[in-house]
C-alpha cells in the first residue's frame, strides 16, 4: 500500500487536492496499524481493503473528476460527466462490507441476521458522515471552488445518489456472503448422520 501513496503523491494532478482525498485514506491505515494486534482481520479482508484503498488513491490523483477510466466511460454511458466517483462509491460498500462484517462479528460478537443488516446500515451511516464532512471542509478550505471540491460536476443530488450507491454495495456484497454460507452450511448438514433421542434419555 505505501507503494501506491507515494506513486499517486509523486505525481498528483493537483497537490492539494491529492493530501485532502487521501487524508481519511491514511488515517484509515493508521487505525488498521494501531488495532492489528487486538482485532487481525483475515487475509480476504485485507486483500479487499487493499484493492479498495489503492482505487482510491488513483481517484486522488486526478482528484476523481478527471480520472483516465471514467473519461473512457463517458461515450459508454452517453454523458459528459466523470463517474468514476460513483464507481468508487459503489466500491466502497462492495469491497468494504465484508470487511466490516468480520470487525463486526470479531469485536461486537454479531451473529444470526444482524451480521447482515449491521455491516450495511454501518456503510450507509459513515457514507452519510463522510458527505457531511467533504461539504463541511469545502466551505472552510474552499468556499470559492466547493462544489469542485466534492465533486459535485453539476449534479445537485451528488450526495445522496453517492450513498445509494454505496448501500447498494453494501447489501449486494451481504447477499452474495450470506449465499457462500448457505451453500457450505447445507452440505455439512446432509453429512451428519441422523440421531433418534429418546425421551428422558439426556442425550
């Protein structure tokens, strides 16, 4: 992962706007840095937060409006705005609701459907925080160039199509863990061999 940061800091498209993207990025890595040894996820969610972290940061280094694979789908989708944002959006629940279903489970003790709706309702509660907090900063830091700051690109519902977006992630990414389950539970169950209890026998 820092090979990544210092790739996409090297040459950022804007400076400033590379260290405002990435902060919550490496802020993130230094939570995961301070909790490994109380709460190691496992390697599959390790693997998702590196692929998610690192589409980040190529979002940040063309400040997520001018990034190459959303200008290649422009003529795609038949529009002239950037949607790699939105891809990302996406991304952040698909590829980060596994992950905190496992921190969830590990250090909450979640269990039976909760495991589901939890990890979901928590990726839709910090999609909203992080909203409020990209318009919070912009008014602060750039009140002449806000709307650029978050990304907006002319669409005044930015915001909360970008957290449909990721709850959508979040829920599709639960069904397809709870379907891997059920397809390894069901099996397990048909090889146990079948027991007769007695009545009063206390086994």
């Amino acid at each position: 992962m820092g090979a990544v940061i210092v790739i996409t800091a090297a040459t950022p498209e804007q400076a400033i706007a590379w260290w405002m993207e990435s902060a919550d990025a490496l802020v993130f890595l230094a939570i995961l840095a301070a909790t490994y040894r109380r709460l190691t996820l496992s390697q599959t969610s390790y693997l998702l937060i590196f692929v998610f972290l690192a589409l980040h940061e190529w979002g940040a280094q063309y400040k997520y409006s001018s990034v190459p694979l959303g200008e290649w789908m422009k003529p795609w989708l038949g529009t002239t705005r950037n949607h790699y944002d939105r891809v990302m959006h996406f991304n952040y629940g698909f590829l980060l609701g596994y992950p905190m279903q496992e921190w969830l489970m590990r250090s909450a003790g979640v269990r039976s459907r909760w495991r589901y709706v939890l990890p979901a309702g928590m990726i839709l509660a910090f999609s909203a925080v992080y909203e409020m907090a990209e318009a919070f900063l912009a008014v602060i830091l750039t009140p002449e160039r806000g709307e650029e700051f978050v990304g907006m690109q002319g669409d005044m519902w930015d915001s909360q199509e970008d957290m449909a977006l990721a709850g959508f992630g979040a829920m599709l990414t639960m069904c397809i863990v709870a379907a891997i389950r059920s397809r390894r539970v069901r099996p397990a169950e048909a090889d146990r061999p079948y027991v007769v209890r007695r009545a009063g026998s206390g086994r």
